[in-house]
C-alpha cells in the first residue's frame, strides 16, 4: 500500500534533521517548500472547498516540542485504559467518513515530527522519572502508525527500543497491511500491532483509501509468526440494520487467520462523535445515514446511541466473540461501569482497574516471553 505525496513543506527548524534529508530522498522528484512558501502553501490549502482532502497528499515536517508522552485524550465521565500516547505526527493518509480527526484537527496536511533524537530522549526520560509503574504506549492516536512508516522507518526503531524496555510496552494501530520490515525483529513480547476492523461493507464505503479487511488480517497472520502479540479494535461500530450478521463474519475471518493466543486483547466502542463532526462530515461526504440516528448527548459532551441499544450491541458482539475466543480480553472504550456490567458481565470500576487488566497481557518477565 502506498499513499499518494505530492508536496513536502519543511518547517525552518527541521532542515537538517536526517529524517527530512531520508523523506525528501525517498520521495524523489516529488515537490518541497521552505519558508514563506509553506505559509502561501496553507493560506492556499485552507481556501479550498475540501482542505482535508489535499491535505492527505501533503507532508508538513516538524520538530515536536513539549511532552513526547501524553495521556490518552480520554474522559472523566467513563471508564479509560489508560493508554499513554507516543506522539510521532497528526493526521491519516486514508479518509475515514467517520474519522474524528476531521473535527480535532486544526490543520488538513500530514504533520511528521522529525526530530526524532529528541523524541527518544524524552521517551527514555519519563520512563526513567516513572520507572516504578507500567506504560503501554501507543502511536496511533492521532495518526495512522504504519501508513507513513516506509518515508519514517518509525516502527522498526521503536520496536527494537521497546524490546529492551521492562516497564512498558508499544502499540502500534494501523488500517493497513504495510508489516514487512517488522518481520526482521524480534519484539520479545513487547509491541502489540492492532488492526482496527469493521464491517465489510464499513470498510469497503466508509474507511477509503485502507487496506480491505482480508489484507489486514494476512498482516496479523504473519506478525504472530513473528512473535507479535496482536490487538483488534471495533470502534466504531455502526449499527445499522442487521448489523451483526456483517460483524460476526468479520470475527470469523479473525479467528481463521489468527489463533486465540496471539491476541492481547479485543476493543469495543459504539460510534460517537463530538457534534462538529456532523457537519463536517455532512460538506465532505454528504449525508451518511448512520449520522442520522437517535443520538443524545452524553456525560463527555459526545453525541451516542442510548445507553440501553449500546448494551445490546456489545451485546450481541460480545456473545460471537467469546464463541471463537473464550479467554480473549475483551474492553469497552470509553463507556460506563453500568455499561461494562450489563454487556461484558464484568465489573469494571475505575481507570486504575482497566489499565491493570490490559497490563496483564503485555507486563511480563523476561522467564515468561
């Protein structure tokens, strides 16, 4: 899978950082602005009908400052893993109808943070401050973490890093099949790769640009004969009508490519969505009919589907899918410990309570690898 790149725009500060020189190489004859023609460059970008769909086609280098390691962007009013995000850029070559990122965003362009001998740095640092706790880490919160990775050559890095870090792990999130050079490493039970699936039909409509379902899960085929633990997310669901029938065939391609024990854990999290992404999703995409259901406000400030239906359908894919994988851990996404207890059937309480339970499946000794 390759991405479409037609400019590059380096930021004054990243010049000659090595991964600029590495990404403008790869890229070849593909165009570069410095200076004031990347200001020109956005003022243009920004007066489009569609900024974001151009802006998919266009790198933006940067030096990140400020905290390399963040809290997830949860809520208080729910129930969250704490995950910790590892921030490596923002934005997604691929074009999710649903994507929140359109509404969180403030820039439609592909920003990579280059400056990568300070994001190491930082990253050994606060593992060194917060040395008496376990971190699983995540690169794929506000980006894809494998689509850029042939320009970046990212993974391969962090996976090896991670391989010799005994208070955390790494999670790396991807919508695409692009796993080649993690092949070569030995992760050492430490880096999780987690596909987020859905539907078919969700797939093949909505997230364009992606990898179809079936590429998605050969990747996960040889990353667990790799020594790689794997993760899944379902979020969002849609229900639509007959929903389950399109969702239960994707857990069962799951478990024809990948066996029980290779999976770290499984995620749920019925669709929501701050209410600016309606609109914004409106002028992009037109009118999606899931966007028009019986939606209410929620404790976050999120649109969601009544607590009652979304019971039902964690339901429904809970039921299939402790059928193929009885001992898998399942997780809701950020619902409600009423939530948790009606449709898992666990008793999930607090934050500290969830992390631990994630915990379990990548905190291990070296004796147990």
């Amino acid at each position: 899978m390759n991405f479409r790149i037609d400019q590059v725009w380096v930021g004054p500060d990243v010049v000659d950082e090595p991964m600029t020189k590495s990404i403008v190489q790869k890229l070849g004859n593909v165009e570069v602005l410095e200076g004031a023609s990347v200001e020109n460059g956005m003022r243009k970008l920004v007066m489009e009908p569609d900024p974001f769909r151009r802006g998919k086609r266009i790198i933006r280098l940067l030096k990140f400052k400020g905290n390399v390691v963040r809290p997830c962007p949860g809520t208080k009013s729910y129930v969250c893993c704490g995950l910790e995000i590892l921030h490596i850029g923002q934005g997604c070559p691929m074009d999710c109808a649903y994507c929140a990122l359109q509404a969180y965003l403030n820039s439609p362009v592909l920003d990579v943070f280059v400056n990568i001998g300070d994001m190491y740095a930082g990253l050994s640092e606060y593992l060194e401050q917060n040395s008496g706790q376990f971190h699983r880490i995540c690169t794929g919160e506000f980006t894809d973490s494998l689509a850029l990775d042939p320009l970046t050559d990212l993974a391969t890095g962090l996976v090896s890093l991670f391989a010799e870090i005994p208070n955390a792990s790494l999670e790396l999130k991807t919508k695409t099949d692009q796993i080649t050079p993690l092949l070569d490493l030995d992760p050492k039970g430490r880096t999780v790769v987690s596909f987020s699936v859905n539907a078919g039909q969700i797939i093949r409509k909505y997230e364009l640009g992606s990898c179809s379902l079936k590429q998605r899960l050969n990747a996960a085929a040889h990353l667990q004969e790799n020594g790689y633990k794997l993760g899944f997310h379902f979020d969002p669901i849609i229900p639509y009508p007959n929903f389950e029938t399109d969702y239960y065939k994707t857990i069962h391609d799951i478990a024809v490519h990948v066996r029980p024990e290779s999976i770290a854990w499984v995620s749920m999290g019925v669709l929501r969505f701050v209410p600016q992404l309606k609109d914004i999703v409106l002028a992009r995409f037109g009118a999606l009919p899931f966007f028009h259901d019986a939606f209410l406000r929620g404790l976050d400030g999120k649109l969601r589907l009544h607590v009652n239906r979304r019971i039902e359908v964690y339901k429904k894919l809970t039921g299939c899918l402790r059928d193929y994988f009885p001992q898998v851990r399942l997780y809701l996404c950020m619902e409600s410990t009423h939530v948790w207890r009606q449709a898992l059937g666990i008793e999930m309480e607090n934050n500290d309570q969830l992390a631990e339970y994630l915990n379990e499946a990548v905190c291990c000794d070296d004796d147990s690898r």
